[in-house]
C-alpha cells in the first residue's frame, strides 16, 4: 500500500469511527490541513540510521500526528499514549488495519514516566496537547539525555515559551528550535525542546 493509499484509509477510519475522534470543523480539515501539518512533521523528524530512534507520541487521541508518522517514518520505532480507553480502542484497531509495528499505551503521561517507560525515548512528540509548561513537566521525563521533544503548538507559541521559563529549568529543557526558524510557513509550529542533564540527575 502506497503512502497516499494509508493516509487515505486511515481518513477514512477517522470518519468512520462512532466515538467522535475529531469535532465536524476537524474533520472537513483533514486533508487540507491536519494531515498535511502531520506528515510535515514526520519528514522533520530526525532519524534514517542504523538503529532506529524510539518515539512516543503523548496524548495521541486519534492519532494525528502518532499514526501519521508511523505510516511515513518506518525508520522510526512508534509508542503511542492515550488515557482515554475509547480512543485506546482505536488507536489499536486502526493500527493493526493498516499494518503499523505501534506500541499503544494506556495510561496517563505523569504516572507512565515515573514506571517502565522513563528515560526510554529519543523522540516526544505532542500535538495540541497542554501548555507548554505542562507539556515539559510531562514530556521531559520519557527522554534520554540528548532527546528531543517536538511541541507543535498554536498561535501563541511565543507567550507559551516565555511562561515556561521556569519548567525549562526546573525539568531539564534546553530550547533548540522554534516556529520562527522555518518563516515559509511549510512545516507546522514546533517548540522543539532537547533534555539535558540536572545538577544532581542523570
């Protein structure tokens, strides 16, 4: 199956889907905007190595960007975490429609960081999910030192950034990259954050 094939069947499980994935506004944009914005960002992604890097994707919901990026970047290894069982249910059936090698996990991100998966992922990614300074208190502890977090944000990227001054320090973030590095406009708006070490931590 081609890429546009598995976008296309993936569209269509979103629609065809009786829990209500994405509002009627969200889903009249699929084509033209979510998707798009999605695959812009697996493409942004770093990776094509020997060993492939392992990404989660917090609060996945449908799956926009986890399941887009796992379709794009078979070179990257794909976890995706959702607390809500609904959309656990599908994000489990639809990967397995369309052939996907995904990790689904349920649970919420705060609690899941502190068991089994802290300090395992080289990539986070986040889509439209909190604040960024919550986002950075949620994301941070699922990186290895060196990993990078993905934030893709909205409008007001700018005051996001400048209110998470505190949890930059406080959870170890070094800003790498922001919207205003890509002024065309082509990729989304990402926050890209990199974890690095604590005085007194790993």
């Amino acid at each position: 199956m081609s890429l546009d094939d598995a976008l296309a069947a993936y569209a269509h499980a979103l629609r065809s889907s009786p829990h209500n994935l994405m509002s009627p506004r969200g889903l009249s944009e699929l084509e033209e905007r979510h998707l798009p914005e999605c695959l812009a960002l697996a493409r942004s992604l770093p990776g094509g190595g020997p060993e492939h890097p392992r990404l989660l994707d917090i609060g996945s919901g449908g799956g926009l960007p986890g399941i887009v990026i796992a379709l794009a970047r078979p070179d990257i290894e794909v976890h995706l975490l959702e607390s809500r069982a609904k959309k656990v249910d599908f994000l489990v059936e639809t990967a397995s429609a369309l052939g996907l090698p995904v990790t689904v996990h349920h649970g919420r991100a705060e609690e899941l960081a502190t068991r089994e998966l802290g300090a395992t992922f080289d990539l986070v990614t986040a889509r439209a999910v909190a604040p960024l300074h919550r986002l950075l208190e949620w994301a941070m502890p699922f990186l290895v030192v060196g990993g990078l977090l993905y934030a893709v944000k909205g409008e007001r990227w700018e005051e996001e950034v400048d209110e998470a001054a505190n949890a930059f320090r406080r959870c170890g973030g070094s800003l790498v990259a922001t919207p205003s590095s890509n002024p065309t406009g082509v990729a989304p708006r990402s926050v890209i954050v990199r974890r690095i070490p604590q005085s007194g931590g790993p």
